[in-house]
C-alpha cells in the first residue's frame, strides 16, 4: 500500500500529465485556426510565400502550407518566389 506521500505524488503527477495533454491539444487547435487562408495570400504574381511562421505554396490541387511551429509570431506575408519561376 502506498504512504500518503507516495499517493500524493501519483495523484499529482497524473493532473500534471492531464493538464500538459489539455494545453497541447488547445494549443494545436489555435494552430489550425491561424493557418493562412486564401485571403493571406500575396497575390497570383507570387508562387510561394511566407509569414515568418508558414511557408505557402500554390499547387494545382489548391494551397499547400506547412505547420506553424509552437510560439510562431506572424509577421505580413512576403514573397519567396514569383509565379513562372521554377523550383
């Protein structure tokens, strides 16, 4: 049987654990919500761009973007690459 301390412990370490799972999965949401959207595009004129957090790329499927990393602080979209420029 474990001492009270020892029950202390456990039962801490499992909130701590519970609330880590929580703030990652808020967090992840707040991410996804902040994903450029067409409207943060630069303009057709511009083939792949940036916003310091995310790289978009114009594809024939539509957008492709990557994902914004954890403390990512957006900054105004600027250019990477000029539309008919290759890769």
């Amino acid at each position: 049987m474990l001492s009270r301390d020892e029950a202390l412990a456990v039962t801490l370490s499992i909130a701590v654990a519970l609330l880590v799972a929580a703030f990652a999965i808020i967090a992840s949401a707040t991410a996804v919500s902040q994903a450029p959207s067409q409207g943060s595009a630069p303009g057709p004129s511009c083939a792949e761009w940036t916003d310091s957090c995310v790289v978009c790329r114009r594809v024939p499927e539509g957008l492709a973007c990557s994902t914004p990393g954890i403390a990512c602080v957006p900054s105004a979209p600027r250019c990477l690459r000029p539309a008919g420029v290759p890769i």
